[in-house]
C-alpha cells in the first residue's frame, strides 16, 4: 500500500495515524505522490519536485536521516537541486543539506524567510536550554543541541517566487508555530505545501518549553491557503491530503479551532477572569476536536490558551500572590510545616491518586519533594505520581515532563540511570507500582 492509499484511509478513520507504516514506506525509497513530485515521509517530510530547469527541495528533514533521504531522492533523480526551501528553522527541517551541497557542480540556493537567521542565532546562544528541553521531552541520550547550521542563500520578507521553467514555487511568509514560517504554492500542479502549518494534529500554538507562539496570524493563514482551492496537500508532518474538498475542509477546520480558542481566552480576558479559571474553562468545539487531524498527541488546547493569554497579556496570571512569590522551596516548606511534615503532604498525594485527581497529586507531591529534597520515602512517591500522569497523558510534551520527573526521582531512590528509568516510564514498564495503583 502507498502513500496515498494510507492517507485516504487516515482520513476516513479506518487507520490511526500512528499506525501508518512510515519506515517501511521510507525503505521503497521516495514516494511520489503526483506527477513530479515526490516525498520523504520522516518525522519532519521532505518534498522534490521536479521541473524543466532541475529539482527544489521543500524541507530537509533532520540530520540523522539525512544520508538516507539523499540516496532516496537520488535514486527518484538524478537532476541538479536548484533550489532548498526552509518551510521555517527547526531542527527537523534543515537539517539534511550536506549531502546535497557536497555534490559536484552549483551548490543548491537555500531560501528561506529572513526570520530564520535569526533563529538559527537564537539556537547557538540557547544551544544548552535546548539540549535540556529535548532530552526531557524525548529522552535523547547525550543531546547535545547544534550551534552551528546551514545559513539561508536567499531570503524575504513577505513574498518570493521561484522558478524551474515550467514549475512555479510562490512562497508566503506567515506566523503561526514560527514568527519565521514559509508555506507555499504550486500553481501548476495545484499544491501546497504548508510545512508546519499544518501537521495532522492539534496545532503546535502552545508548547510549554519555547517561544511565543501566533495562534491568530496561523488562523488567517490557513484561511488564506483555503481560497487556493489546492488538489494536493503536503504538510510538514503526516500524510498528504488529496481532493479539494478534504483539502479545505482540514484548512478551515483548523482554523475554526485556533479561532475558537483564540475568543473564548479574549473574551475571560476582556471580562477579568484569571488565568487559572481560563485554563479549566476554555475548550475546543467537541466536533472539531473529534476530527482526526485535530487530536491532541503532541500539543494540547490547555497549552493553547496559555500562550494566547502570554502574547495578549503578559506573564502575569492574575493571581497577585504570584506576581513576586516566595521561592519554591520556601513556600513547600511553610506547607509542609502547617502539614506536620512533608510526609504528611505526600500521603495526601497518595490520597489524591487513589481518588482520581492527578493534577492534585502532582502539585502536593511536588511540594513535599521541595519540602524534603532528601528524602528518598517522597521521591518514591512523586516517581509513582508522575509515572501515573504519563498514562492518563495523551500529548506527548505533557508525556515527555512528567516522565523526566518521575524518572528524576525514580532514579535518585534506586541509583538507575535517569534516561533508562525515563525510557522505563515513557514505555509504560512501570514494574514498580503495583498493579493496583495504576
């Protein structure tokens, strides 16, 4: 089975998305997904296409696979890269120009908008919050966060076209994940391209660990991608959407989504509400959240809405107490002081697991931990609070958190190293709690 055939089928539900046999479709080599144009599909796609003056490249997908994907996209052709697309600066999308530019003949033109230096700058000055923040969230094993990349040929700042003769790239600027993202049109074979702008899942408008995001310039985005009326969509992450119906309706959907939870935060703002009863009182509209290109397996609307309060109004929850607070450790103390100890406010954690409320769990267990940094009885049970959340978690940068946490105190009780416990945790291998309590 193709490409194509398991993107129908993901779009009907007949198969998950997860499902969908990515390393066996990458082992046949490149798939071509219309006439000319063909596709890597990795965790960060690579789009060829091919024209009367050559190839261009829309993405490069990520170091690793990197010598993989050019033999792949060799062995479909042979004609020389004109021109390399950034759909926007992370990671997994710039990192597979070696090979190409190591060719013989014209190294390829890599364009790109001009936001994208700068965030390759940014990267080498955070190169170490980076290795943390990746580590955490995916377990890597001595990441260590490149401070070094290949620096666009051509870029700018609004609109740019392209040509291969008979192809036409007309590429937009636009925010949405990134303040520095490219999503592009094909008029001739009536493609876009959307890079991650569109990725099959709930959109990435609210990771906890990075910068800002622009969930109401990504919605004008899609929106504007829509009157396209595009045959083929091809999105940085997942399968490419065909028809132009399905099309647009993905568009639009996702756009509906952002805009929802855009007013709803806007509107508890306008009115006074704090930022805690926003996070527990906004929520996506329940047909747009069954859709199965808008579920939460990596961002989450909760996320969402704290970032639309961040870049409509600041840091600052509300909440005066927290405007200048007590350090942690301090505040955990005076808690567990009042408790008669942070054992005290670790058995309430346990009670709160027992009971179903995990959030509660995590936030007493997290005290008494603070409380008592020592002790190795808390540590035990903040490693079993947390490895619990991980189970109820359907996105996985909540995953990612909680299983850092679980195996930082796992691993200070049993001496294990930390990424094994993690990778324990993050597997679902918790031998440890008994059956009972999960």
């Amino acid at each position: 089975m193709g490409i194509l055939e398991y993107a129908d089928k993901v779009w009907r539900g007949a198969v998950r998305a997860h499902e969908v046999p990515l390393a066996e479709l990458r082992a046949d080599g490149v798939q071509e997904v219309t006439e000319g144009v063909a596709m890597w599909p990795a965790f960060g796609n690579v789009y060829a296409v091919k024209g009367e003056a050559g190839l261009a490249l829309f993405d490069t997908g990520n170091a690793i696979d990197a010598p993989a994907m050019h033999q792949a996209i060799r062995a479909w052709s042979d004609e020389p890269v004109r021109y390399a697309v950034f759909s926007h600066g992370h990671f997994d999308h710039v990192g597979g120009m070696e090979c190409f530019d190591d060719e013989e003949g014209t190294r390829p033109i890599v364009v790109a908008h001009e936001g994208v230096a700068n965030r390759f700058a940014r990267y080498a000055r955070t190169a170490g919050y980076n290795s943390v923040i990746n580590q955490r969230q995916f377990g890597f094993g001595q990441m260590q966060w490149p401070a070094t990349y290949r620096v666009p040929d051509l870029t700018y700042r609004d609109r740019l076209t392209l040509t291969l003769g008979d192809v036409t790239f007309e590429l937009h600027h636009a925010r949405g994940e990134t303040d520095d993202a490219t999503w592009a049109h094909i008029p001739e074979r009536n493609i876009l391209l959307t890079g991650d702008l569109f990725v099959w899942v709930t959109p990435s408008a609210g990771n906890p660990q990075r910068v800002q995001r622009y969930p109401d310039e990504w919605a004008v985005a899609l929106r504007t991608m829509a009157t396209l009326d595009a045959e083929i969509l091809l999105p940085g992450h997942g399968l490419p959407i065909t028809g132009a119906l399905r099309v647009r309706r993905a568009l639009i959907d996702t756009a509906d989504y952002l805009d929802s939870l855009v007013e709803q935060t806007l509107d508890l703002m306008n009115a006074g509400a704090r930022l805690d009863e926003i996070l527990h009182t906004v929520k996506p509209p329940l047909e747009l959240s069954q859709r199965p290109y808008l579920q939460p397996y990596y961002d989450e609307p909760e996320f969402i809405v704290r970032n639309i309060w961040r870049l409509h109004g600041g840091w600052h929850d509300g909440n005066p107490a927290s405007l200048k607070p007590a350090p942690d450790a301090v505040f955990a103390r005076a808690i567990a002081d009042l408790a008669a100890g942070a054992g005290t406010v670790a058995g309430r954690a346990v009670v709160a697991a027992a009971e179903g409320d995990l959030r509660l769990a995590c936030q007493l267990a997290e005290l008494a931990v603070q409380a008592e940094p020592d002790d190795h009885k808390i540590h035990e049970i903040r490693a079993r609070v947390y490895a619990l959340r991980v189970q109820q978690e359907p996105g996985a940068m909540a995953r990612g958190v909680y299983a850092w946490a679980a195996a930082e105190s796992r691993s200070k009780v049993t001496g294990c190293d930390l990424l094994d416990v993690y990778h324990e945790v993050s597997d679902g291998r918790m031998w440890w709690i008994p059956a009972h309590d999960r």
